[in-house]
C-alpha cells in the first residue's frame, strides 16, 4: 500500500504544483524561495521516482505532460488538505499573511461579492492571494468537505436547510426583473405574463442537472416560457437582450448595474417569482480558524459599507 509514496519525498509535491501553476522553473523556485538550480534538481527527482518527464520545456514555458495533467489536480486537492488539516499555531496579521484562499463561484456570486471583499483586503491585506474555481454546482459542498476550497458563493431560494458540517453567511437578498431591449415593438410600459409568456427568452443555467426557479414558479401556474437561448452563465445575455427582441430573467442588482450602460428597460416579473439569497458557505472545521473568520467578517464589513452608500442607479 502507498508504494510510490514510499519512494518518493513528499516536498517534491509541492515543486510540482508550483511548476504546474507557473510553467517556470524560476517562478516556481522564487515562489517555495529556493534557487532554481535547487528547482531543477527537485525535478529530476521527481522524474525519476514517476518514471516521466512531467515537464517539458516549450519556448519560454515548462509545458506538462499527459501524465502531469492527470497528476495536477490530486496533488493540488491533497496540498489543500493538508494545508487545512496541519495546525498553524502562529497568529494571523492580515498586513502581513501571505495564505492562499479558494473560493468557488459562478460568474454572476463572483460578480456580486468579490469586487467589494477584494477592494477590502487591497487595502487590509496586501499579501493575501484570492484563487477563484467554477462552482460545479450551486452549493459546491463536495469541495468543502474535502477541503478543495474554503468558501463557496451559493444562491438559495426560500429557506435553505445546510446539510451537516456547513455553515453561512448571508451576503444579500434580491428579487427578479425582466429586462427587455429598449425600443421593442411589442412591449412598452407594462409588461404583463401573456406578453412575457408570448415572447421567447434567454435563460442562464450554470448546471445542466439544476433546474430553473423561473421555469419552477411558471410551472407551478401550469405555464412555460420559450427559451429560444440557454447560457451556461449570466453575463453575455443583458448584450443579447440589447441586440435583438428575447427578453431575460435576472436578479435586479445585475440588472441596476447594467441598466445606465445598455438601451434595455427593467420591468417587475409580471407573476410570483421567490426572492434569492446570495451566500458563502464553509465548512465548520474553519469556523475558528483566525484567517478563515476574518475572511467572513471583512466580507459582511464591505457588504455592509456597501448598502449604506447612495446608488444613482435608476430603473427606465
């Protein structure tokens, strides 16, 4: 059992993801602060213990092999792991930390949380690194509990029972409007559900096995819309809605944000739709852990500051 390991000296793991992060001997080095010569001898050993070149110099770039394309993201999921299971007994400086957090997201909780906690910790923490994966599903709680990332950014709907072992924070909470291009010739001030329900529409669906709380709340009226396009993100359909007559379905703050930049109109859902909450989620085992709650306390503290400033955005 565990032969390879056996044989091989775990530090050498570390060269590996950083080689595989940064394609440069010199980057890689200058990252675990040793030399590059020290770099290139880890790696010979590396390649001796795996039996495979693992990296293979490309112009300027180390590119990985097939063999360290498999390898990559094991190594770096064991890394966090025990990166997270190891106890760091010294204190967390935020002026001074240089951790590494992983926080999974879908463009649209990207786009609404991090520039606000990011602006924070530029100031606070200049040290501190932010890594950013896609969320493959809308409450990532597998890579919690296996401790491949620290936050998730989730949205729920209703009241969301947490399952065992996670914990949140509740970032904001948001209704749903329709925007529609401005000029469209069959819709004008009021928009009402056999209007809405006539036209064909945009939908953004991250995860092709989730279903929509649009889709939902129409069901429930025995009713569905034309979906004439499906993204697998939020972003692109406010310039499609701009650029032809499909109407979208989003979340008000995306659509405030937009609304002063883009010649569409924001109108009410013309029919009961919940309202969202965005949030981050952890898992328990960091609730203590000094980085891991100032992390949380500075993202409430930007959400806060946030909300009590005046916004000039307007609804047509």
């Amino acid at each position: 059992m565990h032969s390879t390991l056996r044989r091989l000296d775990l530090n050498l793991l570390l060269v590996f993801d950083a080689l595989f992060r940064h394609r440069s001997v010199i980057m890689a080095a200058d990252e675990l602060s040793m030399s590059p010569s020290a770099c290139s001898h880890a790696l010979s050993r590396l390649r001796d213990a795996l039996a495979d070149e693992l990296f293979v110099r490309t112009g300027n770039a180390m590119q990985p092999t097939a063999q360290a394309e498999l390898m990559a993201d094991g190594v770096s999921d064991a890394l966090h792991i025990l990166s997270d299971r190891l106890i760091d007994r010294s204190p967390f400086s935020p002026a001074t930390s240089e951790k590494t957090f992983v926080f999974a997201a879908t463009d649209y909780t990207a786009y609404a949380v991090l520039p606000l906690l990011v602006a924070r910790l530029e100031r606070l923490a200049p040290h501190l690194h932010l890594k950013v994966i896609y969320a493959t599903h809308h409450d990532s709680l597998d890579e919690l509990r296996e401790g491949r990332i620290h936050f998730a950014l989730g949205v729920s709907h209703g009241k969301a029972t947490l399952p065992e072992g996670v914990a949140a924070c509740d970032c904001l909470s948001d209704d749903y409007v329709v925007i529609a291009r401005k000029g469209h010739e069959r819709i004008g001030d009021y928009l009402s559900l056999e209007r809405y329900l006539a036209e064909r529409h945009i939908a953004a669906r991250p995860w092709e096995d989730a279903s929509s709380v649009i889709d939902g709340a129409l069901a429930q009226l025995g009713r569905q819309r034309d979906v004439a396009v499906q993204l697998p993100s939020l972003m692109a359909a406010p310039y499609i809605v701009a650029q032809s007559n499909y109407l979208f379905t989003l979340p008000r703050r995306a659509a405030l944000e937009w609304v002063n930049t883009l010649p569409f109109i924001v109108h009410d859902v013309p029919f009961e739709a919940p309202r969202y909450t965005l949030r981050m989620l952890h898992h328990v085992r960091h609730s203590g852990a000094p980085g891991h709650r100032w992390i949380r306390e500075q993202l409430m503290l930007a959400l806060d500051n946030a909300s009590s400033e005046p916004s000039d955005a307007s609804v047509i």
